[in-house]
C-alpha cells in the first residue's frame, strides 16, 4: 500500500493551499483527499453563479443550524462548499483580511507568532493584486484580487449616501485603515472566480508527487498508539485505507470537528455516549463556534437601479453572453459590489460592523434556493465584526453521514444584541438619506411600518429575519484544540489547518484569512515536519 507523507482531508480554501505548497518540494508525496467532485460546472466560475449552488447536493453540504434560541426557534440555512476548492468554489468571493487587533487577540488566546506584524507576510504571499500596489499588498502570489468590474451609479449613490452619514470613503478596505465605506475587491481573476482549487491546485495538478481523490468522504482518522497513521474513507458502501506520515484535516470548521469526533478525539464522556472509544480526551473539539449573523434592509427601486430584472427571463440571456463574452455585466459580481465598516458606538479600536449593499433582492424559494425578487428591489445588510456569541458543533452519532448538530447561538450576548440594533438603525438612516430618497420607491424589510427609533421592534426584526454571513470559526481553535503550530494536542502526526482554529472569528469575511494561515502553516510544516517524516 501507497505511504504518503502528508494526507490532506479536505481540498477547500485550505487544503488546496496546502496541496500545492507541500508539493512544491518534488520529493514529498501528498494525497489530498475531497468529498466533492470536481469543480467544472459554470455555475463554480461565473461568479454569480454561487447563487445557484445553494441547496444543490453536488457542490453544497447543505446543513442547518438546530432551532436558535433568540432567533424565535428558526433553523438557520448554512451552505459550505462541497467541491474542489471547497467554500472558495461557492462564497461571494470578498476579499477582507480582518483588521491587526483580531491577530492580538489571537495571540492572547494562545496563537504565539500570530500576531498583525507576522500573518501580514502570508496574506501578501498568497495575493496578486491587480490595483493597489504598495506595501500592504502582495502581486505575485496565486490569488487573484481584483476590483469588482461592474459598476453602476446606484452603487456611486448608496456610497454618497454613506458619506452623508458620516461614513469616510476609503478606497481600500485592505489597506492601513478598514473603516469607511468603499468598494470590495473579489477573488477573481478578469471577471471570473478565483477559487484556491484555479489558485493553488491549478498549478500544482500535474506534479507527480500530488495525487487527487475526489468522491471520497474520509471516515475518521487511524490513531493507533496516540499517532495518527491513515484515514478510513468510503465511497458509498465501499471502504479503503490511505496511510500517511502525517495527516492534515482541512475539512472545515464542520468538517474538521466532525472527522476528530468520529476519530475519538473529543469529550471522551460524549464520545462514548454514542459508542465511539476515546483516544484523545480534548473536550473543547466542536466548541467556540462563532459566526456572523446578517440583517438585511431591503428596498424598492426603479428597474433601472436594480439587478433584479437583469438577472432573470430574457434578460439573462444577454447577462450570459455579457459575461462570455466580455467578461462584463452583472454576473460578474460575487456578493455585494459595494459596503462598509463602521461603529455602533464610541471608544473602539476598529469597527464593529460590516455593511454590504447589492443593487439587487434575493428571496429563498421552498427548496432553498435563491432567486431574484420579483419586483425592482435592492439590499443592504448589516452584522458585527466581533461577535461574542459562541456555539457549538458536535456529532449526535457515529455515523459519518448523519450532519452535525450545529447550535451557533446566535445573540446570545447583549452586546451582541445590542450592535445589531444599532447596526440596523444606521443602515436604515442610511436609506433615509437625501441623496437616496429619490431612487428608492419604500421599505419592503422590514416592513413600511416599522419605528425606526422603536429597538425593541427592530430587536424582533432581527430574531424573525436574521441569518448567516457563512462564517463558521474557531470550533477546533488554537490554544484548546491545536497549538500555534496547529498540531493537535495529544495526538502526533495530526494536524488541522482550516478555519475552525481560528480563536476569534475575523472582522471581515473569512477566506482570506483561511487561505493566509495555510500559507504560513505550510512554511512550519516544511520546515519542521516534513524534514523528519524523510527520516522516519
Ligand atoms: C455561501 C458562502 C459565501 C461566502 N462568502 C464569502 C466571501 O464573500 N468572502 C469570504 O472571505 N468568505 C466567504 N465565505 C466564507 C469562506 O469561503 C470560508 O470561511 C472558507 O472557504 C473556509 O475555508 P476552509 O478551508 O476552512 O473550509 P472549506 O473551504 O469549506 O473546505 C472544506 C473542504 O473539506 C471537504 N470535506 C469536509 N468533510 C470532509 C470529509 N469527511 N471527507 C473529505 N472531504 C471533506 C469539503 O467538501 C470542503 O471541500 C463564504 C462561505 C459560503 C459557504
């Protein structure tokens, strides 16, 4: 049987990272290992086609949050990336890194060498930025960032309209300073989604030392004797064992907690509750669960300032030929086009909220998946940077293909409740403002109605309405879980490397800063692992 030296579980915005540096040494052997397929259907390139891959079984995990207790009982729709490239094949493709006092509080929580001053090295390594060039950014690493193509003037209007709140313009939300208002630059490269599967494994395919298994879903881990020394993985009925020196869980952080769990590393009460044999007693695997949660103004517009009529019937025929064949028009756009970072409150260190506006309305049919509004419409959401509300991910059997149960716990803090409301109050003074009153025909969400000063009401809005930004962080974190090195307590030859060790979810959406400690794991894994496992 083949022995590998490294086993990535997981080829996301991770693992592809990792795939391909490891590789880059021709004399390490490296089998990354995928649940999903491959990532050829359109909708994984054209970036508007994220919207499509929601609820679609080939490419989306498709999990739910249980009922949350403040968001009146609802179960909350949490799609992640089912594919190579993973969530970076389906997000909204912001690019943000988070801001320098997140990596403080990293390195509180344990994260020794993490710190602004040492991860910024990795984000620049990881980045080819097509405009802003100086020393905050990088242009010759793999990634793709690039500024959003289609511009339209109600996004001119709705930053105006920011401005008039007192919301500085920056042209740069990854520059020094990430408040103001501006517009988001994307993973993408000329009008096409970057994912890590066209950053990373693009180039790296073809080694012969990287070997690539789709289709398979990994089991658990093989621990014998406190090390890891393979995984389990099963297609179907179908099991096989692949054996490693080392091995990389980089599945996510659903997926990561899930395979430890089903492992027998975790809360060895829980465990063998459910009949899994404890190997490793690390009781915080699947805690601190954060993740942003969004609330959304939506109003209506004149069709010529929205999206919506672009996007759908006839129309959309000619968005598609705009997008083959030029790369232009409105399906080059990931998430929102244009937004902000701003405070609810005075005395901070940096902002506590994020804001992002789409000239367009979306709705959630009965199978999930979205589709344009029916009428002229468009969107501004807000949630906090920094929530303090923490949940958790846990299995509730030892079989691998039952999901998690996911409690994210969203508002459970009343800072947290508290920056929402506020949040929503300035988006919807933002609305409010001179400059947008002539293009907007009236508030749809929350309804006409509602007092825009009456917080308990919009507090109500929220928990009837609110749901995720799809940043799932910090179940497997670094300081409980794995160390800075991000080596799994008790356990040798076991590492994760994805977003689930992040201490504190980042102010800002989360791909960057998954792909960045990739970067900067892959540089201690070749520098200290793998000279070793030659030796072995
Ligand atoms: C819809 C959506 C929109 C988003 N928008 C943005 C955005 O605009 N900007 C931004 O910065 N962030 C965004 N994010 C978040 C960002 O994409 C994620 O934080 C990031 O991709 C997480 O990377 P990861 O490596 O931790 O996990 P993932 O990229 O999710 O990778 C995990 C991989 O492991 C695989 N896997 C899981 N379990 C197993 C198993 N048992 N066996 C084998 N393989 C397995 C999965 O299939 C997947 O490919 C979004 C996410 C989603 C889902």
């Amino acid at each position: 049987m083949t022995l590998f030296d490294y086993a990535i579980i997981g080829a996301g915005s991770a693992g592809c990272v990792l795939a391909n540096r490891l590789t880059e040494d021709l004399e390490t052997s490296v089998c990354l290992i995928e649940a999903g397929g491959a990532s050829n259907s359109p909708l994984l390139h054209v970036p508007a086609g994220w919207a499509a891959t929601f609820n679609h079984k080939k490419f989306d995990w498709c999990y739910k949050t249980e009922p949350e207790p403040e968001l009146n009982g609802r179960e909350i729709y949490w799609p992640r990336g089912k594919t190579l490239g993973g969530s970076s094949a389906i997000n909204g493709m912001i690019y943000i890194r988070g801001v320098p006092m997140d990596f403080a509080a990293w390195e509180q929580a344990g994260a020794k060498g993490w710190s602004w001053e040492e991860v910024l090295p990795y984000f620049k390594k990881a980045e080819k930025q097509k405009t802003h060039h100086d020393e905050m950014h990088g242009v010759e690493g793999p990634l793709h960032v690039q500024d959003v193509r289609d511009r339209r003037s109600v996004h001119e209007t709705f930053l105006n309209a920011m401005e008039e709140r007192g919301i500085p313009r920056t042209k740069d939300f990854n520059g020094q300073l990430q408040e103001g208002c501006g517009y988001y630059q994307f993973t993408q490269n000329n009008g096409r989604r970057w994912s890590t599967a066209s950053a990373y494994l693009g180039p790296a395919k073809q080694r012969r030392n990287l070997t690539i298994r789709t289709q398979l879903q990994v089991a658990k881990v093989l621990v014998e004797d406190r090390k890891a020394v393979g995984v389990l993985v099963a297609k179907g009925t179908a099991q096989e064992t692949i054996r490693a020196r080392h091995i990389i869980l980089c599945s996510g952080a659903i997926g990561s907690p899930q395979i430890l769990e089903l492992s027998g590393i975790g809360d060895k009460e829980r465990l063998q509750g459910l009949g899994i044999e404890s190997v490793r007693h690390l009781p915080e695997v699947g805690e601190n669960l954060q993740d942003h949660l969004l609330s959304k103004v939506v109003f209506g517009t004149t069709p010529e300032n929205s999206i919506n009529r672009e996007v759908q019937g006839p129309r959309l025929i000619s968005a598609a030929a705009k997008w083959f064949f030029n790369r232009s028009g409105p399906l080059t756009t990931g998430s929102a086009p244009v937004g902000a970072f701003w405070y609810t409150r005075e005395g901070l260190e940096a902002p506590d909220i994020q804001i992002h506006f789409a000239s367009g309305a979306t709705l959630y049919n009965n199978e999930g998946k979205i589709r344009p509004l029916g009428q002229a419409a468009m969107t501004a959401v807000v949630n906090q940077s920094r929530p303090e509300s923490r949940g958790s991910i846990h299995i509730h059997s030892a079989d691998r293909n039952d999901s998690p149960t996911i409690q994210a716990n969203y508002l459970s803090t009343e800072l947290d409740r508290r920056t929402m409301v506020k949040g929503m109050q300035l988006l919807m003074q933002v609305f409010e403002s001179p400059v947008l009153k002539e293009h907007v025909t009236g508030r749809l969400s929350p309804s006409a109605d509602l007092n825009i000063e009456d917080e308990a009401a919009i507090l109500e809005y929220v928990r009837e309405d609110a749901s995720t930004v799809y940043h799932p962080t910090s179940t497997c974190s670094i300081g409980k879980v794995v160390n800075e090195d991000l080596l799994v307590d008790g356990v040798e030859n076991l590492s994760v490397v994805d977003a689930s060790v992040m201490p504190y979810v980042v102010s800002g959406n989360t791909n960057a800063a998954t792909i960045m400690l990739a970067e900067k794991n892959a540089d201690f894994l070749k520098a200290t692992i793998t000279p070793g496992l030659k030796r072995r």
